[in-house]
C-alpha cells in the first residue's frame, strides 16, 4: 500500500504546466485572479464554525502554498510551513439585511465581497478569504469561500464543502489524506516523458494550424489580441430546455453534453468567422488516470484543470456536425492531460476562444441524511460573490466561454474583444443552435448506433483533419495507432488519417480476447468508421493484423452497399491454417494468434468478391521479401519464410491472383520496413498514385 504524505509539508512544489501558463500569461492583475463560491448552509455558530475552519485549513496543505519569483515572469511554489492558521485566519462576517431591500443592495454585496478578496498577494499572502452571510429568510445563511485560483479548482469545491461540513457536524478528523499537489505535479512530469512520442505527434499535428485560425479570428471579428476592452453578455436555458439537453438529448444524438454544447458553439463561430473549421481551448478538471496507481487525488484540494486545443468541424447538416465533433473529442489523448507536460504554453499559443462548462451544480443537499436536522441544507449555490478577476486580467483569449447547470438552468457567460454587437450575436447564435439541437432530438433519427466500450476508451487518433481525402488505418497485431507516427504519418501529411488503435491488444493483455473474429472485430471498427466518413467510397491501410482486418472491413462495408477504393495491405498473411498445415505446426497459436486460424471467409458469390473479380476494388500487397533470422523463434521463423517463398501471402487462396497488385519491399522483413526511410516514402509514394 502507498504512504501518502502525511506530515506537515514544507518545501518546493513543482509546478503544473496550468500555473506556467498563469504566469506567462498574467503579469497584469495577477493577485486578483481568483474563484470564489458559495455554500448554502442552516444558521451557523461562528465560533464554532472558525474552529472548523481552522482544522479544514490545517489539513489541506494548499491554504499553505505561498509563491516567490525567482526570475522575469517564473516563480516557485512552496509550502510555507511558518503559516499560523488560527492567527492569520481571513474571516469576515456580513449580515446582508443590514443592507436593506434597495435596488442598491446588490451592488453594495457585490462591492463589499469585491474587497473582501481584492488584497491577496500570491507571494506575502494572504490566497484566500471567507466570510459568513447571515440575515437570509427561512433561517438560512451561506458560507464564502474566495481563494486564488493557483490553488483551487471547481473539483475542490466540492471537497471544501464536504469536509467543512464533516467538520462543523463534529467530526474529530478527515480521515488520511491522499497524494500531495507535489506528488502529483511530479507525475504529470512523468507521465509527459513516457507519452512525449506517441502523443507529441497528435497535439503539434492538431495545433499547427493554430496560428492561423488565431489570426483569422481577429480578422473576421474587427479586433486583435491586444485590444483590453471588453464585453460581456449571457445566455439562458430555461428548465424544461436544461432537462431535454441533459437527458434526452445525450441519448438521442449519442453525444454527450460536452460534445452537443460545442456543436452548437462551432455554428455560432463558423457565423463569425466564415469557416467550418474553427478551435477552441478546452478545459478540463485534470484528474485523469495517468498510469500510476499510487496516484489518489479525489479528496486533494488544488489547481488540477488541463486546457488543451480541439478542433470543431461544422456541417450543414447538424447529425454529421455532431458525429464530426463527437470524433474530434474521443481522439484526443486521455482528455488532454498530456499536452501542457509535452507541448506546453509557452512556443505554441492555444486558441483564443476558449470554452469551460463546469457541470451540475445543482442546489440539492449532498446526501439524503442533511434533509433534517442540525445537518440540513448544505450545498453549494449560485448567488453574488463579487468580481474574482482584476479588470485588466482578462488573458490573450478573443472570446472566453463558460457555463454550468444551477437551479435547474444551463448558463453561459461569454466574455470577448468582440464589439457589442458581435459579442451579442455570437450569444444569440450560440443559444439558437441549442435551441435547435433540443428541438431537433425528438424528430431526428440517430446517424448510427454506437456501443462505446469502456475497454476502448481511445479508439483511434485523427491527423490532418482539415484534410479532404481520409485514409483509415488499421493497427497491426501487438501495437496500435503509434506504430505509424514515426513512417506513414511524416509522408501523409495532406491526407485525414484515422490511426485506428487495436482493441483486440487490448482485450488480449487483459486475457478477454477468447472467441473474438475479425468478423466481430470488423463490425466494431466500422462503427467508428461511419461516424468518421458515413459513405465511401472508402480507403483503408494495414499492417500484418491490420491489413485482415482491413480487408474484413472492406468486406462487410462492400457488402452492405458502400463502395471501396482501395485496400492497401503491408505484408499481411492470409489463410493461417494453410500455412501452419504445409510447414507442419497444425493450429499452433504460439506461431500465429487463434484469431487468425478462424479467418477463412468465402466471397466468390459476395459483392465484395464480384466488385474485386471485376477490378473495382484495387488490392495492393506490400510484401517482405526477406526474413531476419535474428529475431524470431524457430517456428515463427519458419512461418516467415513460408510467407516470403509464397507468392501472394495466401491471399490468392481467397480471391484470384490476377486481382492482387503485388509490391515487393526489397531486402526488407515483415517488420524492418518501418526503419527504412527510403522504403516507407516508396509505400507512400505508391498510396498517393492511388488516393483521389
């Protein structure tokens, strides 16, 4: 079992690539930078809600984190063990009836709660500040919290309110704490050198074209990054709007909220900027699974968010604009965990739109036992808080788009450099599109059906996706969409590819894949596939395990009325049983994997067979020419050699010979071509003759 670190912390914090970019971003207004919140509470006894006060701060080491500049614009993160809770303890108290029932009352609050968490100073202190509001009806009052956004997030939120009330209720501890804030910036560290090759690849592809739209946005939009001025608008949904957009919608479109809101924003910037293609920076609460087990940070208070690029690709049809975006969000690498670690914030600037809609924070007591009694009503709630940020600490964004679900409503906030009018218009447009979405759920019919499995969480990697022509790329049988980022992908860069990843690896480290058939698989992947591109014709690639499974693909796609283009197949060997029969190891899967020995398919009568005898489906084999004795066993060595002495890796024991283009890789080995430069721009070379 782990040991989390228990003790009073003290020292150097490394930072997260988020506060990095606080600081290269926020030299002006940089104190004033915060997130302020409120939780509805019964009437409280303020002693003894300062004592539990002082315990929540004593064990959440992040009230403690203090920071100092050690150069232009860089600074250190440390916890400041001299810090003396129960002294320098930042409470206010506010009867909010001592404000009368004037139209001025509001603003009065909201100016008082601005001063309140206006003196922060993130190298003396104090981050943080709250106050107790009493003088409501119905014998309620609220507790408010205002704390520096460096170390706080929506996430900790949440915990501050449980664990504040655990405390107030009389509870004598909080339990062990999990990882640090340390701990876990060291991870994140980490898991950026493990990942830097196979998701590096995927985020500079995606953000290259960053710049220009960038550019483009401040062209269309009658303003630049520089200008400090300005305008703020909101949209609305009402609650029954809310409830369809949250329940029915989701099911209805196979989207999930996330994806159907940024659909509806893609519309209201392609109406802004004249193009479909359009990016946002996205935020995320940045608790994800980085492959450390040892890592708990559920009940950790800090900044964890992740902001990372994504692409929006609108259509006039609204399905496929939400199927394009629906794709763009699942490729993204473990919901964009890794990209401030490996890219970062520094080189490359994100785009200036950017969107962050926080979920349901919906006005509902945590658990069903606060429903009565000394422990009932407390939750957080929307209400006044005062200005967190200084008014010149708006960033380099053009347009900021936030929102959450409160009291049973969707809003948004939007804040831009746009003038009145556009920034209202860009509101409007954004609402409509929502409007439409909602509307629409209950008379259209799904493009398709999609059964995502939890075991395939990252099913492929899309590049090029401003491209026109898509080439589908199907993983060979021990690796997934990497094996390709350092051959294929240097030589495609004008072609969409979807590097698919292998779900049948992935079921086979996990000792699940027993039973499973190409002709399974392939239905699985064409789900996929569809939601892509939902008509040919198609064209698909595939290395060894994924050049059967391309052509399975093919098949059953071809049978079903679409057409295909083309199969490219890199040295894939068909019709295993034959193999293993004539070299004397009869089914034996130590040599080639189970799944390959049930792939026979008969297609003389299929269409897909009749379209390739007719030459409408152009097959092209790559093939080894050689074998490296160096680095296989015995009988797989034997199994090479077969399929390098055979004529047309047994393909021609499904379909005939005459329908096969054969290209021979000169002195090169089922695997080694991957390594050979000159080979690889050869295989390109070939696939571009044949891609429209």
């Amino acid at each position: 079992m782990h040991c989390y670190e228990q003790e009073v912390l003290n020292g150097e914090v490394p930072l997260l690539p988020i506060q990095e970019w606080f600081f290269m971003k926020y030299s002006a207004g940089m104190h004033h930078w915060n997130q302020a919140f409120l939780i509805q509470t019964p009437i409280l006894d303020q002693d003894r809600l300062k004592d539990s006060l002082i315990k929540l701060m004593e064990y959440h080491d992040a009230f403690k984190l203090r920071f100092k500049r050690v150069g232009d614009m860089k600074y250190l993160q440390y916890y400041d063990d001299s810090i003396n809770i129960p002294i320098i303890l930042p409470f206010n108290h506010l009867d909010v009836s001592s404000l009368g029932q004037s139209q001025n009352c509001e603003i009065l609050l909201r100016n008082i709660l601005t001063k309140w968490q206006s003196r922060f100073d993130i190298e003396k202190g104090p981050l943080w500040a709250v106050g107790y509001l009493s003088g409501f009806a119905q014998e309620k009052a609220q507790v408010w919290f205002a704390m520096h956004h460096l170390i706080v997030d929506t996430v900790s939120w949440r915990i501050i309110c449980d664990d504040l009330r655990r405390l107030y209720d009389g509870s004598s501890n909080l339990g062990k704490k999990g990882s640090s804030y340390g701990e876990w910036s060291r991870c994140v560290q980490s898991y950026g050198t493990r990942k830097s090759m196979t998701e590096g690849v995927y985020w500079r592809n995606l953000v290259r074209n960053v710049c220009y739209f960038n550019d483009n946005l401040s062209k269309h939009s009658g303003t630049s990054a520089n200008r400090l001025a300005t305008n703020a608008t909101s949209i609305t949904l009402n609650t029954i709007q809310t409830c369809s957009l949250l329940r029915d919608c989701p099911h209805a479109y196979g989207s999930n909220i996330n994806g159907l809101l940024l659909t509806a924003l893609s519309y209201a910037l392609k109406e802004l900027t004249g193009n479909r293609i359009n990016y946002v920076t996205l935020e995320g609460h940045g608790r994800e699974d980085i492959g450390d087990d040892n890592m708990d940070i559920s009940r950790t208070v800090g900044w964890f968010t992740t902001m990372y690029p994504v692409l929006l690709e609108s259509d006039d049809d609204l399905m496929r604009s939400i199927m394009n975006i629906k794709a763009h969000l699942m490729q993204v690498p473990n919901k964009g965990i890794g990209y401030g670690t490996i890219i970062g914030y520094k080189e490359q600037d994100l785009p200036r739109v950017s969107f962050n809609y926080l979920g349901q924070f919906e006005a509902a007591p945590l658990t069903r036992a606060m429903n009565s009694g000394k422990n009932r009503r407390w939750y957080l709630t929307d209400g006044i808080v005062g200005a967190e940020r200084a008014e010149d600490a708006f960033g380099n964004d053009v347009i900021a788009v936030n929102g959450r679900c409160m009291k049973g409503q969707i809003r948004f906030n939007i804040t831009s450099r746009l003038n009145s009018d556009r920034t209202a218009q860009l509101a409007n447009s954004f609402k409509s599109k929502l409007e439409d979405i909602i509307r629409d759920c209950f008379t259209t019919k799904p493009l398709i059906e999609i059964d995502y499995s939890n075991d395939f969480e990252h099913p492929f990697v899309l590049l090029n996706a401003d491209a026109t022509n898509i080439l589908f790329v199907l993983p060979p049988g021990g690796g997934g969409a990497e094996s390709y980022f350092n051959n294929i992908v240097q030589h495609l860069s004008t072609y969409k590819l979807v590097l698919f990843n292998n779900y049948y690896y992935n079921l086979k480290v996990k000792n699940l894949e027993k039973g499973l058939s190409y002709e399974t698989l392939a239905r699985l992947y064409i789900k996929y596939i569809k939601l892509i591109q939902s008509k040919g014709p198609y064209n698909f690639l595939g290395w060894s395990f994924g050049g059967i499974l391309a052509f399975e693909i093919s098949r059953q796609l071809n049978n079903a009325g679409e057409r295909i283009d083309n199969i490219f197949m890199i040295d894939s060997y068909f019709n295993a049983n034959k193999a293993s029969l004539e070299i004397g190891k009869t089914h034996d899967v130590d040599m080639i994997d189970e799944i390959n020995h049930s792939y026979l398919p008969h297609i003389e009568n299929e269409s897909f067979g009749l379209n390739i005898a007719n030459m409408k489906i152009n097959i092209v084999l790559f093939k080894a020419s050689t074998v490296d004795k160096d680095d296989r066993l015995r009988y797989q060595l034997a199994l090479a050699e077969y399929y390098v002495n055979s004529a047309f890796n047994c393909l021609d024991t499904l379909l005939s010979h005459k329908c096969i283009r054969v290209i021979e890789m000169h002195r090169e080995t089922h695997l080694s071509w991957v390594s050979n430069k000159e080979e690889v721009a050869n295989i390109c070379n070939y696939l571009k003759s044949f891609l429209k």
